[in-house]
C-alpha cells in the first residue's frame, strides 16, 4: 500500500482534504499532516484551527461558506462573555468548537499529547483517514508589525492583517521535535495542499527531520496563487514580508530544495511556468478549482501525479 502524507493548512486546504479523502484509491494510505503554529489560547481553552479546519472537513461538519467552524453552529457562549465582560470578543468560536477544545483542554491537563488526543478525537468523529499534528511541542507564529509583535490570531482576525507585516517569527520551532507518524507519512509520497506558504506550511516543512524526509519524498504541491493573487487570505503579505516573490513563482522558490513536480491553474501565466521549470522543478498547467462538479477529478488527478 502506497503511503501518502498531506500536509495541510487551515481553510486553503479544507476542500482538498476531503476530496483526497473521499476519492482516494483504497491502496493508497493517507495521513493528513496538520500546521499547529496558529495554535491559541483563548479563555483558558487550547484552540488548533488548523487541526480543527481538517477535523471538520474530514467529518462532513466544516461550515464550508466560512471555510473554518462547525456548520450551523451556535454563538451563546461567545454572546454571553461579550456580555459578562462587557466588551466585544474579536476571536469567533462557535459552541460546538468550544466544546471540542473544552474537551482537548481537559486531556492535556491529564497529560496526554495534542497527538493522542487528535487521534481520540478522530476516532470519536469517526473519520477513516488519520489527522497528524506536526509536532506535539508547542509552536507559535508571531508577526512583526510597525504596531508591535503580535500572535498570527491577533494579526488575521482581530486586526484583520491591516498592519504591514515586516518579519515572520516560529516561536518554539527550533526545539520542536516533530511527530513520528509525520516524518513516516512524508517519507515517500507527500502532497502540499494550496494553503498559506508562510503560515501554514513553513512551520511544519521547516523542522529539520521533515526537510530531510521530504528530499527522499516525492513532493508534488498546488499553487495557492494564480499569477500573484492568492487563493484567499493574507498569503501575498505573509510571503512579501519574508522577502519571497508573492506568486505561484515565489512559492515554488520557497520549496525548490524538495520540491518535484507543481501544480499551477490553468490561468497561470506561461512565463511563470518557464520560470517555474528553469528552477528543476516540473511544472503543469491543470485546474485547481475544487467545486461540486470539479473535486474528484482533481483529487484523481493529483494522485495519480504521485
């Protein structure tokens, strides 16, 4: 059976989990490598939204309009802190997502890894295919900002990414020691799902033991740009802030020491696939946009360039 590792961000990922999920072949044994640099503390609760997005997705309950949270969800609880705190709480987690992190937050201080739990947690939703943080040590994205360094949350959605980012830091990265299950899933066959290159993926393929199995791999990723407008997000800021071109160009750059074969939309431009394919890495043209109509040949599709 052919091992694939997918590693995954937060929304940019979501329709391509669950279509690799849905549609994969049944020899084919996938682990969903999760970012957990967005990770947050809120109200005494351990938040992972990048677990959680994939969580969702590969349980059929992410709210899809959104692209984040429990579809259909209820906001008592955050109504009601407003309320006691008399202020407006800027981050949104819906009651549901509370009650799943209430329920992390409780196996933590009984000492069991974010890894184990993910799995309890997997396994209690009943989805098939298993969800792997990259690391069970705690790390963090901070950005700098002229305003002050603040965490990547604060950035996104209280302030929604209006400060210029100036620097990107991974609070905890060099110590972080990443999780066994990962480096086996990547060490053979590895997909990047399209998702922000700096944030939410930088965090897992930067910890030196996966670098070093994702040069053995073969890495086939998906442009989270069309030309240099991104899929969705701060991507275009978060890559310019660390001095990266902010295009499907600038991405395949950032991952040119592993990466064998990118995928680009149709709507690329030719020249960047040149420019793409002077780098050695093999470039195609394919569509990329993932709708009702469109995701299991896709999925299909990038599978089967493994």
């Amino acid at each position: 059976m052919k091992r694939v590792g997918i590693i995954c961000g937060g929304s940019g990922s979501s329709k391509f989990a669950t279509a690799f999920s849905k549609y994969a072949d049944s020899e084919l044994d996938l682990g969903f490598i999760a970012n957990v640099a967005d990770n947050y503390w809120y109200h005494g609760l351990y938040v992972c939204p990048d677990v959680d997005i994939i969580t969702h997705a590969l349980a059929e309950k992410l709210d899809t309009s959104k692209g984040w949270g429990v579809a259909s969800d209820t906001l008592t609880g955050k109504r009601v802190l407003s309320e006691l705190s008399q202020s407006s709480e800027w981050f949104t987690l819906g009651d549901s997502d509370a009650a799943l992190c209430l329920r992390r937050t409780e196996l933590m201080k009984k000492g069991w890894s974010l890894s184990a739990i993910t799995e309890y947690l997997r396994n209690s939703l009943q989805i098939r295919h298993p969800i792997i943080p990259a690391t069970d040590d705690p790390v963090m994205t901070f950005i700098k900002t002229a305003v002050g360094l603040m965490h990547l949350q604060q950035y996104w959605v209280k302030y929604k990414a209006e400060p210029e980012a100036t620097a990107i830091e991974y609070v905890g990265l060099k110590k972080a020691k990443p999780n066994p299950s990962a480096i086996s899933y990547l060490s053979n066959y590895t997909i990047i799902c399209p998702a922000n290159p700096v944030t939410s993926v930088m965090p897992t393929i930067s910890m030196k033991l996966i670098e070093k199995a994702l040069k053995k791999s073969r890495v086939v990723a998906i442009s989270p740009f069309v030309g240099d407008k991104p899929f969705s997000g701060p991507a275009a800021r978060m890559i310019s802030a660390i001095g990266i071109e902010p295009s499907s160009f600038g991405v395949a750059k950032l991952y040119s020491t592993f990466l064998k074969l990118f995928l680009v939309d149709t709507k690329e431009d030719s020249k960047s696939v040149t420019k793409i394919k002077d780098l050695g890495i093999e470039c195609i043209r394919t569509n990329t946009t993932i709708n009702e109509n469109s995701r299991q040949s896709v999925a299909m599709e990038i599978m089967s360039s493994l």
